[in-house]
C-alpha cells in the first residue's frame, strides 16, 4: 500500500487562519477601521468625542458613551439614524446592529 503523498508542512498560522476562514470567523481590520471612521463621521467632530466605538464584529457596533442620558438617546431616538448614515458613509450595509454600553 503506497503512502499518501505529503505536500509539506504547515505552520499553526496557517492551519488556524484556514480554519477561521472556512468557517466564517476572520475579519478585516481594514473594515474595522472604515466602520469606526464612518461612525465618527456620520456623529460628528463634537458627538464622536461622546461615543466611542470599542469593537465591531459580525455587523454588530459597540459604541461606549459618556452619561446615561447620551445612551437613552441613542437607544431610543437617534441611533438608528446613525446607523444608516455610517452605512451610507461606507456605501454597504455592513452596521446591522448597535449596542451602546456606558463608559466605566
């Protein structure tokens, strides 16, 4: 019986970065960053300052606020409306969710 052929060896990087891209895991932190910019920008210089993006990851935006009331806001009023304009800045939909979470 003749013995598979070995094509060579592979490092743990790659055996762990085929794995997570066949299974949908990996993220770009190119795309990362582009959320985190079209966030900023859809707020503002002055709002930016009060919510914070900390983390992005399969559509979901985490956004850090200052003051219990900025969160109510953005919870109840205006989020959304930042929401589509941070897609519309990055031309894709990629922001499907927001979680807006007091800074502490």
């Amino acid at each position: 019986m003749a013995k598979p052929e070995r094509r060579g060896l592979s490092t743990i990087q790659d055996v762990l970065q085929s794995f997570l891209k066949t299974n949908g895991i990996t993220r770009s932190r190119g795309v990362v960053v582009a959320v985190f910019q079209a966030w900023e920008m859809a707020l503002g210089k002055e709002l930016a300052k009060r919510a914070r993006p900390v983390r992005f990851d399969r559509g979901e935006l985490t956004i850090e606020v200052d003051s219990p009331a900025f969160r109510h806001e953005l919870t109840s009023y205006t989020g959304d409306t930042y929401r589509q304009q941070t897609n519309d800045i990055l031309e894709r939909d990629l922001v499907h969710r927001m979680i807006f979470k007091q800074r502490g």
